[in-house]
C-alpha cells in the first residue's frame, strides 16, 4: 500500500513539474491529465486496501470528469490556435 | 499485504520513467505516446492490484477515448509538421520493457499483489443501486461538456 501511496505522488508530483516547466497549452492540459490520473490511482490503490468497491466506482466518476475536462480544455486549445496562431501561451 | 511484487515494480517504474519523458519531450506528439505507454503500465498495475475493472477502464476511457482525441488534435493543430528523426533506443526500451512484462503475463499468471479480487458485479451493483444518482448527474455532466465543447469549437 506504501508503493501505491508512494507511486500516486510520484504520478502528481509530475504533473505539477509538467505544469510549472511547460508554457505550451497542450502540454498544460497533458499535465492535469497526469494530475488526475495519479489522483483516480490513489481511489484504486485506496479500494483494494479496504477490499470495497467503491474506490473503483470513483474511479469511474472521476475518469468521466476527466474526460469531460479534456474535452473541453481541447476545444479552448483549438479556439486559441485559431486565435493566435499558436499553442504558446504568455 | 506484502511488499510490491516484481511485476508492481518493474511497472511503476515504466510509468514514472514514461510519465517523466512525456513532461519533458519537446514534442507534442512524442509527449503522447510516452504519456500512452505510462497509461499502459498503470494498468498493468491495476491488474496486479487486483481491480481488473479500475484496469480495464483505464485502458478504454483514457489510453483510448481521452489519448485518442489529443492525437487528433494535435494533427488538427500542425498536420505537415515534419518531425526529426530521432534515435530509437530510450522508446524503444521503454516499449520493450512493457512487452517483456506483457509476455511474462501470458501464462494466466494471477494478481500478485491483490489482498482479494473485486470483480465486475461487485463494482457495477454499487454503482447502479447506491451511486445511481451521481450516474446520472456525471451523464448531465458530459452532456454539458459536449455542449460547451461543440460552442467552443464553432467557428
């Protein structure tokens, strides 16, 4: 379960490195994927300590939050680009 | 439960290695494919933990769906870009790596670091008995996401 923890934070603490390194919108969006990927991880990694299901079943809300959060994030890219002619941000 | 097993750890590593080039690659879709190879090899560690259903949903709705749709716009946004040839070995390995692990699983070998397995119906008669409400709110929720997202997109 400490591997689990350890590797859930591992996960974030990339994604925040991602976000803080990186000035390009994809990219952005990539590292909150991480985020919250590493995030729904920990629900898993929590649901089989506890041997219940209900871990997973948050799993699966949080992977429909994400998907609609990518969705989203994707169209603001593609409507920058078109705006900017660029993915760079700042 | 004991310590991590073998294939737990030769896992984690592939993810954080993948996820680490994925935040650093320069391009974009380099960026993606590492970032699908770290998809992969948490799933794999899903498998491992015993939630083959967390597993399998990582496999379709994010290295599926949600990669997917990235590839498609990052080809929307430079579709002639040419990208430089690169040298292969550090991919390479990586995917090699994830192959190896794939192999050694061949043989129905069973989840080594699960305390016990939570199956399918287990997870499905929560969801739809207790959750129910907040599976129709998360449908609402991608209703309004397909609405905001189709405003957004139109020209």
């Amino acid at each position: 379960m400490t591997a689990v923890i350890l590797l859930a934070c591992v996960l974030f603490a990339l994604g925040v490195l991602g976000l803080l390194l990186r000035r390009n919108f994809l990219f952005i969006i990539l590292s909150l994927e991480v985020m919250i990927n590493s995030a729904a991880f920990l629900w898993v990694g929590a649901s089989v300590y506890w041997g219940s299901a209900e871990g997973q079943v948050m799993f699966l809300f949080v992977a429909a939050a994400a998907a609609t959060e990518m969705a989203i994030g994707l169209a603001l890219l593609i409507a920058y680009d078109r705006l900017f002619k660029t993915s760079e941000l700042g | 439960m004991l310590g991590p097993s073998v294939l737990f750890s030769v896992s984690a590593t592939l993810a954080v290695f993948s996820t680490l080039m994925a935040m650093i690659s320069r391009q974009a879709i380099h960026a993606l494919l590492y970032f699908i190879l770290s998809l992969l090899s948490l799933s794999l560690i899903l498998f491992d933990l015993g939630a083959h259903f967390a597993a399998a949903l990582e496999l379709l709705i994010y290295a599926g769906a949600i990669m997917v749709l990235f590839l498609f716009v990052v080809m929307l946004l430079n579709p002639t870009q040419e990208l430089p040839r690169k040298n292969l070995w550090l991919p390479g390995s990586l995917f090699v790596a994830f192959l190896a692990e794939l192999i050694w699983l061949m043989p129905g070998k069973a989840s080594l670091d699960a305390a016990q397995v939570i199956n399918l119906s287990e997870v499905w008669v929560l969801l739809f008995k207790k959750y129910g409400v907040l599976v129709e709110l998360s449908s609402f929720l991608l209703l309004a996401g397909l609405i905001a997202a189709y405003r957004i997109g139109r020209k």
